[in-house]
C-alpha cells in the first residue's frame, strides 16, 4: 500500500503542559513518522478557516477561544494507512469515551480540551495539511 499522510495538531492544553516529546514518541512509536512540524499561536481567523465545517454548532465558539488560548502544534504524518493509523492512536473524542492507552484518554482532560486532533479522511488531511504548510516544508524520507 501507498504512503499516505494525515495532518495532526497538538493543541493549546498540552502543550501548555509540556507534553509534546511524549506525544511525538507516541506516534514515532506507532510507525508514524513525523515530516514536518512547527509551533503557532493560532489568530481568531486562522482558527475560524480551520475549523468552518463546525460554524454554527453548540461547540464552535468554545472551540475557537479554546484553540486561540496559547501555542499550538502542527504536523504532518506519513505511514502507510496514516488517516486511521493516527485516529485509532487518538482514541474518541472525548476523554472520557476514549480507550485506556489513546492520546486523548492519556493527556486529554475534556470537550474542547481533548489534547489532540487528526484528519478525519485523506481528503480532509489534504485540506488541513494545504491550509498550514507549504509543499517546501515537508520533508519525506
Ligand atoms: P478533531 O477534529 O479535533 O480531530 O476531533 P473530532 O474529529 O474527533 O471531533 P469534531 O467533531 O471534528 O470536533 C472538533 C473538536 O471540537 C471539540 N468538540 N467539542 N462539546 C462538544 O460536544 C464538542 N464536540 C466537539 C473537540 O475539541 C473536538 O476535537
Ligand atoms: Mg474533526
């Protein structure tokens, strides 16, 4: 099967905790590589763009000022199968539904504040990917 590659955001609470090394060797450890990668602070707008499909719902305005509150991390992943790969090393979406030994059950602490986010499809990882990463910043090997 063909590399493919899904877009990953550690978001504003666990970086906040210092938790990024851990979570980086969470996916190295799963045989997702990480090739490409940089920290942000995400404007009102970056985060509204980012996350339009949810304008509207009950969730939106708590998401934004949530993914708006401090720095962000945003990657890109390769392996072979890397959209479900990294949802299934994500577990559920919220914490307290997500499996014992996925990254939202171990460094999410709630809704919005599950730690961690994945395309949900090859097509949205392509999407999220374009909207924060130049074809010169990502590094295959
Ligand atoms: P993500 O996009 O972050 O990977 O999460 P997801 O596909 O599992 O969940 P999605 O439905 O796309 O929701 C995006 C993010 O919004 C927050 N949320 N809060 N309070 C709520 O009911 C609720 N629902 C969603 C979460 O931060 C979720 O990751
Ligand atoms: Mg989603």
């Amino acid at each position: 099967m063909a590399l493919e590659r899904t877009f990953s955001i550690l978001k504003p609470d666990v970086v906040a905790k210092d938790a990024i090394g851990a979570i980086y060797a969470r996916m190295e450890a799963a045989g997702l590589r990480i090739v490409a990668a940089k920290m942000l602070h995400l404007s009102q707008e970056q985060a509204a763009g980012f996350y339009a499909e949810h304008e509207g719902k009950p969730f939106y305005l708590p998401l934004i000022e949530f993914m708006t509150s401090g720095p962000i991390m945003v990657q890109v992943l390769e392996a072979e199968n890397a959209v479900q790969r990294y949802r299934e090393l994500l577990g559920a979406t919220n914490p307290a539904e997500a499996a014992a030994g996925t990254l939202r059950h171990d460094f999410g602490t709630g809704m919005p504040p599950n730690g961690t986010h994945g395309s949900d499809s090859p097509e949205s990882a392509a999407r999220e990917i374009a909207y924060f990463f130049e074809d010169n910043e990502i590094c295959p090997r």
